[in-house]
C-alpha cells in the first residue's frame, strides 16, 4: 500500500504554487501547476494537495479556460 501524505499548497501570482515543507516532503517546491508541484515532490508517496483558497481559485480559474 501507498503511503499518503497531505501537502499544503498556495499559490501567489508572478511566482506560482508554492508547497509547504513538512515532516515527508522535507523542502518546498515551485511550479508553475499542480502537476509540476507533484513532479517535483521526489519520494514514492501518494501526493494530496490542500489547496488554500489562493490556490484553488487559480486551481479553478484554469480549469475554466481550458474547458476542463
């Protein structure tokens, strides 16, 4: 079984999203998208991102405009 470990995420606009260190994911990682924030994240473990309200509403906002 995948160990699942939960990574706080935000975004800020000119930077990107912004994961936040904890005690399985010992640095934080830039990306420009979720999928680059998971990429960069390097241990074998089931990423779920907690989305702060920044983020999920650029989350959001992008899902729109590519009509996902």
């Amino acid at each position: 079984m995948t160990k699942q470990v939960k990574v706080n995420v935000s975004y800020r606009e000119g930077v990107g999203y912004i994961s936040e260190a904890n005690h399985a994911v010992t640095r934080s990682f830039v990306a420009l998208s979720l999928g680059g924030v998971r990429k960069r994240i390097t241990e074998q473990i089931a990423v779920l991102l907690d989305l702060d309200r920044a983020a999920q509403r650029e989350h959001e906002r992008r899902r729109a405009l590519s009509g996902v």
